[in-house]
DNA sequence: CGAACGTTTGAGATGACTCAAGCGTTGTGG
DNA sequence: CCACAACGCTTGAGTCATCTCAAACGTTCG
C-alpha cells in the first residue's frame, strides 16, 4: 500500500462527527486511516461511478460536495443524496458491489479511497468499527427516507425549506455552518433535480423565500435569517440525523 | 432464550431468497434461527413501532404486508417502505437504535424478534453473516432511492406502474407471484400513501390502467397483463433489487 | 469580446388536488 | 336475518400548483 499525500489534518477527521454515540475510537480512527490507499482531488463535474460498475474500493469524501443521481430515460435527473465532507459516499457499494446510480461531484472535491479487500478485513477483525460503517450507511437511507417524506408530501417551498434546514443541521456538525450561514456552491438546477422540482420554479420559490424573509440564496452563500421559522415552513426536524442537539423527539412528529 | 412456537418451515427461510451472491450458509442460517427468541401472530393494521421508540428487538416479518411510514403534522402520511414477508424489517434499528418512521402492520401478519445483545454477538462471531444483514439493510437503501426517483420525476400512471411492478418482482423471488398476478391486500389510500398521491387521483388512475389494459387491481388481486410493457410505462428497471433474472444493466437508466 | 452558462420573468397549459356526493361491500348487534 | 354503520370505491365539477415554452438579462471565463 503506497503512502497516500495527506496535506494536514487526519483525512476522516470529519466522518462520523458529532455522532456522540458511535464516536470512533482513536485506535478505530487509525486503522480506518491505515485502510486508505489513495488520495485525489477532482474538478467539479466529475463522474466517479456510474451505475452498475463493478466497484472494488469506497470512496470517503474529505472536501466538497458530491451528488449521488438517478436519470430518466429522457435525461430527467433526480439526485437522491447530496454529500457532504465526511462522508463514506458509497459505502453503500461495499456489501452491494455496484450502485443503483451515479456518483458526481458537484464541487472540486479531495476523495480518499479505501479498498474493498481492506475493508474485508475491517469486518473480520473489528466489529465495532464495522458496526459503526454500518450505521453510516443507515445515517443515508435514514435521510432517504426523510427525502422521501419531503418528495410525497410537501409544496415547493417546504421542500425548498427543508432541503436548507437539513444541510444547515449537517453542515454545522462538521463546522460548516455558523447555524445562519453557510456556503452551499450549487446552481438552482442542481437544487431543483434535489427537490424534484424545475429549474424555473426554483427560482421563483427562491424569490417568495427572500421576499418572505425566511433566507437567501446568491453567489453560492444560504442565508438564514431566523432557522427555526425556515425550519417550521419546512416541517423539519433534525431528529433522524442523529445529531446531539435537539435530539428528543417531541409531541409532534 | 425460550423456544419460540414455529408451526412448519423456517421463519428465516425466505430472509435474502432470490439473493444468490449473498445466499445464507446453512450454518448462518441456524444461527440466525436460534437468535429468534419469539414469534407472535399480530392483526392488520397494529403499530409495531412508533418513531422514536428505544429499539432492543429487531423484526422479521415471516408472512404478510407492513409498511414504514412518516406523518407530516396534519396527519398526511407518506410510506417510505413496504415490507413483504422475508424482509428484515427494522433492522435499521439495531445500528441506530430508534426509527425516524412508524412500523405498522398492512395485513395480518407473522413476525419474529431477534434481540439485539444477540445480534451483538453475530456481530462478534460472524463477520460474514453480518456483511449479509448489513447487505440486507442496503438493499432498503436502494429501494428508497429508487422510490425517490419514482416521487421526483415520474407522474401519477408511471408511479403506480412502477410500484406494482416492483411488488410484483418482489413477490416472485419469495414465490408470491407467478410473474402476473398476486394478492395485494391493501386500499387504495395505502397505494396513495405509498405515490405520494391523493386517494381519489389514484383511483382515476387505476381505471386509465385498466382501460388501458395494462392490469388491474381489484378485491385485493393485482392482474398484470404484460408485466414488459407495466414495467415500461412505469420506467422500472429491476437492477436495484439486485435479483437473479434481468440482472445485468443495459443501455438505457 | 464573445460564448457558455446561470438567473429571472411572463404567459398559457395541464396534471393533480379539493370538495362533494353517491354507491357498493362488509361486519355487527338488535 | 335485517338494518345500519363504517369503510372503501367511484365519479363530477371547479381550482390551483407547478410545468412548458419562450425570451431577456447577468456573469464568468477563455
């Protein structure tokens, strides 16, 4: 295994951040360090799986932003996860050993790659650490399923509401976000393939939210003036995050 | 561990059927037989889980429907989730130790819980068969984001196209379907539920489905014409099901 | 400076929703 | 065994959120 260049900073130091309950070990960190094999960086725009390839290593997101997307027949784009740094983009693909859809980045990104062989034998020799990677991969289908409920259930705006609710709440765990603001570099058409909505819609939801005063949206900056006011208009609650705060549920849903 | 009433069969026997590459060995099988410890019958409609609930016990659902789903504040639903028999059903609770969705029963049912100190000491002993539960856990994952794709970019006919024929390759690889036709016993507000629909629209759509001569869905029975041409209309393509037939990916999504 | 890309706005079309009512089926208790 | 209540299915009429099509404008970058 050739030593991969790491400018500073341990390349998982965000992954699992803020997750208190399955914080790792420092000795888990280091083996999960040791397991990397490779470290790049990419432009925006970068496929780095396409669906249905055969995968032999995951990839661990150190800087940027990742989209994981689903095409139509006619090119219709639906993005079903957006990645944040910190996170084990298709860890998924390790018991699977292929995807469903395709990985790109929506950002340069800096990637770390960890081979499927050496994950074997994370499994066999660390069972808590498997476990944790395992709860990494449910920490995603949990906010599938939250995407899903925004997807059924919700207007433009809410889903718009929600959708900058929740990366507020991620972005802030890995100190991303001051709780108000936060730099999201993503074009309204990539929002709209997020929330299952037009390009041209985007907008002018985009437009009653800065006439609302609920937040804005310019030059790759979200603004948020007041959270829990955004948050309510979007029916959101950070509970399946799993995040420390906040972390009660509550009379309502 | 008390010895759990098993009236015929295994309880875990259609756990991954269909499911070649990650086939239980028969010894994992025997250990996962034993670490049931209860089996009860239970009648439609009966919440197993209400979100937020502390999690010691994961269920597998040995026969009949359940569905996993989120209520938005007014009371709207959204089912993230339908489980059919030989599915895992919460065992994204053993990781994460609560749900961020409710469990409920669409039909009578048969469940079987497996503790979670024995699901630890799988976990410990069996790193193989812990890969297949985690693997288990995935194919959820990919399930929810092909429904995100079916909520984002399809319409009321393709949604309903493709939910029925994904229940219907389902049910097949658990021999519940003969390919065209099987029993669904759920309403018509459960399949609105599930689309991210009204009641009354999914109704008019089942009669354009019908008039159509595409199938029809009537007393509990789904009647699938040409299952090519439902699967073509709902643009399903069954690779994420990670099935043996149909497998590999092709030109098109 | 021009090309490519992203944002903004308008006008008109439409798919799905809401409200409302009638009908069919099932189960239950008098 | 009938009557009625509860529930699910079906249909109609009118409304509204979002889409489509089209064009103009702003910004970035080579």
């Amino acid at each position: 295994m050739n030593v991969p260049e790491r400018d500073g900073g341990m390349l998982t130091e965000r992954f699992l951040r803020g997750h208190n309950d399955v914080a790792l070990l420092p000795e888990e960190r280091a083996v999960l360090e040791r397991a990397v094999s490779e470290v790049k960086k990419l432009p925006a725009r970068t496929t780095l799986v396409r669906h249905g390839d055969a995968l032999h290593q995951s990839t661990l997101l150190v800087d940027g932003f990742i989209r994981r997307s689903i095409d139509d027949r006619d090119g219709q784009r639906q993005t079903v996860a957006v990645q944040v740094p910190g996170d084990f983009v298709d860890l998924h693909g390790y018991p699977l050993k292929k995807l469903d859809h395709d990985v790109v980045t929506l950002t340069a990104v800096r990637v770390a790659f960890v081979r499927h062989t050496d994950l074997d034998a994370i499994t066999r020799e660390h069972p808590t650490l498997t476990r944790k990677l395992w709860y990494a991969t449910l920490l995603d289908a949990a906010m599938h399923r939250e995407w899903l409920f925004r997807l059924g259930r919700l207007d433009a705006i809410e889903r718009i509401s929600h959708f900058l609710s929740e990366t507020n709440a991620r972005l802030k765990a890995i100190g991303l976000s001051d709780g108000h603001r936060f730099r999201l570099p993503i074009t309204q058409t990539d929002l709209a393939e997020i929330c299952g909505l037009t390009t041209v819609h985007v907008n002018r939801v985009l437009r009653q939210l800065r006439d609302d005063g609920l937040c804005t949206f310019k030059s790759s900056m979200v603004d948020i003036a007041d959270p829990d006011q955004l948050a309510l208009r979007g029916q959101f609650d950070a509970g399946y995050l799993h995040l420390p705060w906040r972390d009660e549920p509550e009379a309502g849903r």
